[in-house]
C-alpha cells in the first residue's frame, strides 16, 4: 500500500517506508525483507523551502531535488564548493528526481548489503557480521572506525559537515549533520533517526567574508561514478593569511570526516604549495587502511592538495543578500 500525506504530522504518524524522489529506495526494495508499505511525500507540505534568511543562512527543504540545488546561480556563487558537490553526483536522471534530503539519508552501498545471499548477515540488516571486512573491500573503508567497513555514499552529507551544516528534524528542531550521521561506530544504522521523525530542510549557516571553497572528486571513469575519495575546502583567507579552513572527506569511512588536523595546520599560514603540500600529507592521520584500500590513501593527499589548490585560485565567495526566496524552477517538488 501506499499513502501520501498531504502534511508533516500526517507523514510522521504513517506506518510504513517513507519514499520522496525514490532512486536509490526502488532498487533497494527488491531485496528480501525490505519491502512493505510506502510512505510517499509527493503531497506533502513544507518540504520545497528554498531561501536566505535575512542573516545569511539558507534553508533548502528536504524534497528539493538535486538538479535543482546545484544549477542555482545564487547557491553557485555563495557557496560554490557545495554546488559543485550536489551538482556532480550520480547522473543528470537521477539528479533531476532524487531529493537532497534522499541523497543524506540513503543506505549504504555495499554490495553485500544489497546481495540477497549475504544481506542478512549485514549488521545493517539486522545481522552480525561484516561480510566485507573478509570479503572484497576493494572500494571500502580507509579509515576503519568501527565493525561496518563501508564508505557513506552521500556526497551531501560531506558537503554539509565541510559547511558545518544543520538539518531541521520534524518533531525535534535543528541538529547539526555529524549528529544525524553519527561517528561510524554504530554498525547497524546509517544515520540517526528515530520512528516517527522527519528531515525538513538542510541548513547551511552564512559564509565568511574572505571564504573560499572547492570540490573534488577522484573517480575512475570520467562520469557517473561514485567517488573513490571525495573532499571539499573551505578557506577563509583575511591580509593574505588563512584565517580559517575546512576539509572534508567522502568516501573514506562509514561517515563523512573532517581532517583537522590539516585544518589546523592551515591556521596563520599563507594560502601558498608549501602550506597545502603538508595539509595534504596531514590528512591521511588517524587512518587505517584494509588491505585492499591501503591505494586510497595516496587518493585522499592528492584529492585534498588539489582541492585547496582550487579553492585558492578563486576568488572569494559572494556573501549574500538579504532575500526572502529564491527564484522558483519548472522542477521542484510541488
């Protein structure tokens, strides 16, 4: 059965498996055990938000659809680093369908999670083993936080911990991505919500004056590929110094990371190739390869050296003004 609430209290009291733009949902229910009745938010109220609020800060709702989020000219130019992340995932189909609260919240990827043979020994289907961690792990886990050596798929979600982002939760209010995503200790799970709650809209808070921000990806077909590592930088460059930055990492571990330690050695140093070639070798700290991902280590230096080198040679971002909406599109979700 399907229903389709027309509001939030409606879709948070339906029993069943919520679905929005539905990609990564439909491939996902062939599996056995994992069918079941949906919860569709076609209908659903409050989830098309998209706006600045007069300090700065943008609210995008959780049924927006990706296409939609990384072709904006305002979003591109206030926060490109984003934009390029949310506009370079998957494929234009998807894009055009999938919503950027289904990217943060989808299931993990792992071919045996998804195998109907090995899929309920998975801790993530209720089982007690990682099939992987013994198994191929050829595009797993570098850093091994915990029992489950998969990566998180969403590049969202590691673009959102780059910006320090927040997602509203229905009922609950506003808490920050780390902990809907969690710390990758927790094997069974992919994020943590609860029954009965709902993500509204993502958050991102105000740029800096003096920011600068890129993307990059190291993939191994030119397009419509997940990411072997992904990162994203944030740098806010004040009298020729840097005065505050930001690198996440995708692809790594079963949660997105920060490399603060490269952050902090960017601290009071000039944006130049000797303070980005130590930031880049800094970032592999605290990493624990699986004997098939020891390569990807050499993929995060390279990934977070050239994203800083990106990030540098443009100029800062433009801070927004204080507007009240964004300019519709043809394809949002209502």
């Amino acid at each position: 059965m399907i229903v389709f609430p027309t509001t939030l209290e409606e879709a948070q009291a339906s029993k069943g498996t919520i679905r929005a733009g539905g990609t990564e949902l439909a491939e996902r229910r062939r599996l056995p055990g994992l069918g079941g009745d949906l919860v569709d938010l076609r209908d659903t109220a409050g989830l098309d938000e998209l706006r600045f609020a007069a300090d700065g800060t943008l609210r995008i709702g959780a049924g927006h659809r990706i296409a939609n989020v990384g072709s904006n000219a305002e979003i591109r130019a206030v926060y490109p680093g984003f934009a390029e992340a949310v506009g370079g995932l998957a494929t234009p189909q998807i894009r055009a369908v999938a919503t950027m609260a289904g990217n943060l919240l989808q299931r993990t990827r792992c071919w045996y999670f998804r195998a109907p043979e090995t899929g309920d020994r998975c801790f993530k289907r209720g089982g007690n083993m990682c099939s992987a961690r013994a198994g191929d792990h050829l595009y797993h886990a570098c850093f091994d936080l915990g029992s489950c050596v998969s990566v998180h798929p969403s590049s969202i979600g590691m673009a959102m911990l780059a910006y320090d982002g927040l997602v509203d939760v229905a009922p609950g209010g506003l808490r920050s991505v780390s902990d809907l995503l969690g710390d990758g200790t927790n094997a069974s799970a992919d994020n943590a919500l609860k029954p009965g709650e709902l993500v509204t809209a993502l958050v991102l808070p105000p740029p800096q004056a003096g920011e600068h921000s890129a993307y990059f990806r190291a993939i191994s077909r030119a397009r419509s590929e997940w990411p072997l590592v992904e990162v994203l930088v944030r740098l806010v460059v004040v009298d020729g110094v840097i005065r505050d930055a930001a690198i996440a990492m995708g692809g790594v571990a079963p949660v997105p990371l920060r490399a603060s330690v490269s952050e902090a050695k960017l601290l009071g140093k000039a944006p130049d190739a000797a303070a980005f070639a130590a930031a880049a070798q800094a970032a592999t700290v605290g990493s624990a390869p699986l004997p098939m991902t020891g390569y990807k280590l050499e993929l995060v230096v390279g990934s977070v050296l050239e994203a800083l080198e990106r990030a540098a040679e443009r100029d800062p971002v433009v801070l927004p003004a204080p507007v009240n909406k964004l300019p519709r599109t043809s394809q949002e979700t209502r």
